[in-house]
C-alpha cells in the first residue's frame, strides 16, 4: 500500500500555511495519476497547492519525493510569493535527500513515525 508522509519540518510549514490535510492528500493523488507541475529528476516533483481561501496559481509550491506505487513523501513547501523556484544548490540537496528517504526500509519507515519525524498524511 501506498505510504503518503509528511517531514515534520513540512508539517510545520503546512500548519502555518494554513493547509487542509485533505488538500495534501488531494495533491499525492494527483501526482500518482500523473498531475503535478514539474518532473525534477530523481524522484523529485513540483506540485502547486492551494493555501486556504486563494486559487492554487498563487498560493504554494510543494517538493515531493515520490516513488510510484511505494511512497509519496512531501519534504518542502513554499509560498510562489517568497520565490519562484529551487536554486540548483536546493535541487542538489533535495535529490540527495530524496535517494536516502526512498532507500529506507519499512521498518525505518515505521520507527520515523513513531519517532514524530515523519507524520502520515490522512484524508
């Protein structure tokens, strides 16, 4: 089964944000059929999300590690408004961090949630 995460400094941001769970999941789900702003190598998609009470042209950005049929975890957020984009450096580190999160096995999976590290994205 598909695992939909979250780390806990996206959740931080999400929460500040403003942003329904139930859009975060809405946006994983549009990503496994195929629907997301950006294909940015290594496991790496761009995908807009709405902030409560604006369209989601101008509301936020979200970087997801996602890896088709396994997991889909959201690792950054980011307001259109602050920057239009990732610096390469960003992206690098980002490519990095995605190899490692995907490499973990279920068990680690498990333990980063119990730990509060990473936070299940629900409906």
């Amino acid at each position: 089964m598909m695992q939909k995460l979250m780390t806990k400094q996206f959740s931080k941001w999400a929460l500040s944000q403003n942003i329904a769970s139930n859009g975060l999941f809405e946006a994983i789900e549009e990503v496994q059929s195929g629907n997301f702003n950006a294909n940015l190598g290594g496991h790496l998609y761009k995908k807009r999300i709405r902030f409560e009470g604006q369209g989601k042209s101008s509301s936020g950005r979200t970087i997801v590690c996602y890896k088709k049929g396994d997991r889909a975890i959201f690792i950054h957020g980011f307001a259109k408004n602050e920057k239009s984009n990732l610096s390469k450096k960003e992206l690098n580190a980002f490519k990095e961090f995605s190899k490692i999160l995907l490499g973990f096995s279920k068990k680690e999976i498990t333990l980063a949630i119990e730990s509060g590290s990473f936070i299940e994205v629900g409906i």
